[in-house]
C-alpha cells in the first residue's frame, strides 16, 4: 500500500556549447557534425542514475496501518480554512529554524516547550511543529518486513528511534501540536502510489493530519513532507506542499475514510476518487490543467494516446513511457510539443498490453523535471515510433506537423512540415550521404519534400546572430 508519492524522475542535461561557423559552403558539413555531437538529446537513451532520481516511491504492505494506536478527537462539521490567507511562504524561516533544532530527547512536552515560544501564531506554530517532524524523523523502510505487532508507534517510540510510519508522524504531530496549544486529528484513508489497486483496497493504508488554525481546519501529511524512498532506502526531502495543503488539490491522493475530513463543499465517492488522475505536488505548483482525459486510466484504440495540457509560458514538458514491469521504455515512444500555452504528450506502444505514463514538467530555468501526472493506458493494438526529439526542440519552441514517425520510407519523398519560432533556415541533413535539403519558409511554416536515401537523418534550424545550426529532430 502506498504511503508517499508514486514516481519523480529527473532529467538533467548540460547546454549545448558554442561553435563558430565557417565561410565555405562546402565545410557546413563538418560544422553540422560538430552541431549533432555537442546538442545532445533532451531524452538521452544513456541518462545514467547518477544524473537522475529514477523513480521515487514510498510503499506499505496491505494492512499494515497499525491502528490500534491511532487515537483522536471526533470533531463534527470542521470547517475548512483558506491555506492562501495563511502568512506562511513556501520556503518560509521557520522551516529551517525547526531544521536547527537537533532536539534528542523523547518527550512530547519538552520538545512542544522549545518550540512553543519560537513561533506567536497559531499558523506559525502548526508550521513549526510540522517542519521539525519532517526534518527530525526519518521513514522505517525496515518496518516493511517486520510485524507491525512489534512496531512502536508511541510518540516516545518514534522521538526515540527517530523513525516511524505514517501512523508514527501522525501521532506525533497530534500530540506535538496538542503540547503546543492547538487542536489537531488524524484522519485515515486511502493513498495513491504504485501499488494501490484502483476498486480493490478495502483496507486503510495511511494516516495524516488536520490542524485548527484560528478558527478553521488545515489538511496536512508529515509522512509525504518528509522524503521519499529510493532502491529500498530513505531519502530525506523536506516538502513544504503537504502543509496545509488546498482540499482540492489533496483530494486527487487522499481519500479519509471520514468524507467530512475532504473540507470540500462537494463530497467525492471512493469510486470518483479512483477514477481522479494521479496529479503530483508539481502539476499544481506549476499551474498545469487537464485539456483531456479527465480519468486515470485510458484505452488507446489505434496504438498511440494523445493528451493535452494547458501550460504557462514559462512552464516545460516531458514525458516517459514505462511497461508494465515499470522498465522505461525508448523515449522515441513519446513525443512532446507545445503549441501555444497548450501541450500535446502523445504516446506510441509497441505492442499491446498494460502501460503507465508518466508526464513531467519545470520551469524554463530548473534543470531537472519532476513528475506531475501519471496515467494507466491499456493498448489494444501497436503503434508507431515518434521521431528523437532534442532539447534544442524545446528550448527554440518548435512545434511539427509531420512526419510524426520515426522511421521513413527509403527512396520515397518524404514531406516536412514545421515551425521553428525565429529561425532563418531549416535543413534536413542525411549524416551517412551527406545530403543537405533546405526547407522552403512558408507563412510560420518550414516545408519541403526530401527524397529518403539510407542512413540517419537529422533536422536543423541555424538562428539570427549565429551561424551555428541546431539539431532538432533525428530520424531514421
């Protein structure tokens, strides 16, 4: 049963260096060569672990909620707070006052007694109170193989040990934020990950908080704000997101098993919860929107999906295609461009079965990307490789019409149609003949016919100010 968040992966990559150009005609050859070898793939097939955080997941067996210690107040009717009026930043300095607080103790109340006077509001001290257990408590991998019978989960256990549980952080932060003069529950339910099973979870598998803060209830998840695990071992990562977190943004996560605990006017089912899709802390930082496929899992007719985003300017997209084993598959089987404020993921699967995909997003000037939504999609019938795209694609805001498949016919004409924003010259390059065709401008378009010899073909977009030319797309 999952207890944190399903998957982020991380793409890094350098940019691609300066080359001076050369007068003759005749030499573009090896500058081009040059060009391909320093711009290499956005989606490189040799991103090795030590340049990215593969997937990241933190999952409990079925049953292993220990609830026996999960004691908290009824409240009726809670009413739900504004987290936007909360005088609370994302990196706000009591997040790392709590993180220099290297308290060894195991006493709820002295702990609540250093904390207590650090922080003058009821807001600033939910805060405090939440940061220092994120960044003080580690999660129990090995808690996973053992019985939950011999696991303690008093708030002396888990101060003691310093690692817990989800029904350990939430027992602590009950109990902390009581010693510190609010009002707080635990709420349980349901969690997404990897291995929750869509209809068949019958039994709780998580634990979390509300707090009152001046009269009104705030949804908060220790557990997710402290880490994830990776290859079997903990990592830590604070993550400010979970704390007061909006209802309408939790609720695509985390069913509670009590509906009043979803603090929405509108009460979803377990089955409409099932059906959410499974949007990341990052889908709502960078204020993405679902253009299509409202529902988790989707059937592909014809061998490939097509999903589109809403995006801000400023806001890139990737995508990855895993098996059903959760192997990645080759990138040429997503393809991802915008249009606009709109992205368009499409997807190809190479044979017919189960697939999960998994669609990424950052700002312009991160390097790394973080997951932000993820799909199941049952493929009826095989489809087509996409073209290689580069990161210069991306980073020019190209956008192409066709050819969307990877492969072309041999001693066939082939017709490109593309737009390449600010651009002087397109080219398609054949790396193993040498042959070069220059696409004709046409309105926003680059067009043009090229006749297919063997080999790899590269397309190529040189810009004002620079007679460098810049990989874009690779075909075979």
């Amino acid at each position: 049963m999952a207890t944190g968040k399903g998957y982020r992966q991380t793409y890094r990559r350098k940019p691609p260096k300066n080359k001076k150009s050369f007068p003759s005609v005749w030499l573009l050859l090896g500058m081009l060569f040059g060009v391909f070898l320093l711009n290499k793939p956005l989606f490189s097939r040799f991103i090795s672990n030590d340049n990215l955080t593969a997937f990241t997941t933190t999952v409990l067996e079925k049953n292993f909620l220990p609830t026996s210690v999960v004691l908290t107040e009824r409240i009726s009717n809670p009413v739900a707070g504004n987290p936007k009026i909360l005088p609370l930043t994302e990196s706000d300095p009591l997040d790392k006052l709590a993180a220099s607080l290297d308290y060894r103790g195991s006493s709820v109340e002295e702990l609540a007694k250093i904390l207590t006077p650090l922080a003058s509001t009821e807001s600033g001290k939910a805060r405090l109170a939440y940061a220092w257990i994120t960044q003080h408590i580690a999660y129990d991998v090995e808690a996973l193989k053992r019985d939950r019978r011999e696991l303690d989960l008093s708030t002396t256990g888990v101060l003691t040990s310093r690692m817990t549980i989800c029904s350990g952080y939430a027992n602590l932060y009950q109990s902390l934020a009581k010693a510190m003069g609010l009002k707080s529950v635990i709420v349980e339910g349901y969690a997404k990950g990897p291995s929750y099973l869509v209809g068949q979870d019958q039994d709780i598998n998580h634990a979390w908080n509300g707090v009152k803060i001046d009269g009104t209830w705030y949804l908060l998840d220790a557990t997710w704000g402290a880490g994830a695990i990776e290859n079997d071992q903990f990592v830590a990562k604070f993550n400010p997101y979970y704390f007061a977190t909006p209802p309408d943004q939790l609720i695509y996560s985390h069913f509670p098993a009590e509906s009043q605990w979803q603090l929405l006017p509108t009460v979803y089912t377990r089955a409409a919860f099932d059906q959410f899709p499974d949007l990341s802390a990052p889908f709502f930082r960078d204020r993405l929107q679902l253009l299509s496929h409202q529902d988790n899992r989707t059937i592909s007719a014809n061998g490939q999906s097509e999903i589109r985003l809403n995006t801000p300017d400023n806001i890139l997209i990737a995508a990855q295609l895993l098996d059903k084993t959760g192997s990645k598959l080759d990138q040429s089987y997503t393809f991802v461009q915008k249009q606009g404020q709109q992205a368009i993921v499409r997807a190809s699967f190479p044979s017919v079965g189960e697939y999960e995909l998994i669609i990424f997003s950052k700002k312009r000037e991160e390097e790394t990307y973080h997951q932000a939504v993820k799909y199941d999609i049952k493929a009826v019938a095989p489809g087509e490789a996409f073209p290689l795209i580069y990161g210069s694609f991306a980073d020019k805001n190209a956008y192409l019409e066709t050819p969307l498949t990877k492969s072309l016919p041999v001693n066939q004409a082939s017709y490109f149609q593309l737009k390449v924003n600010g651009a002087n010259k397109v080219i398609v390059v054949n790396q193993d003949t040498n042959q070069i065709t220059e696409l004709t401008p046409s309105s926003s378009f680059f067009i043009g016919s090229v006749v297919i010899n063997p080999g790899k073909i590269i397309v190529a977009a040189q810009f004002p100010g620079n007679d460098q030319y810049w990989t874009l797309l690779e075909y075979n």
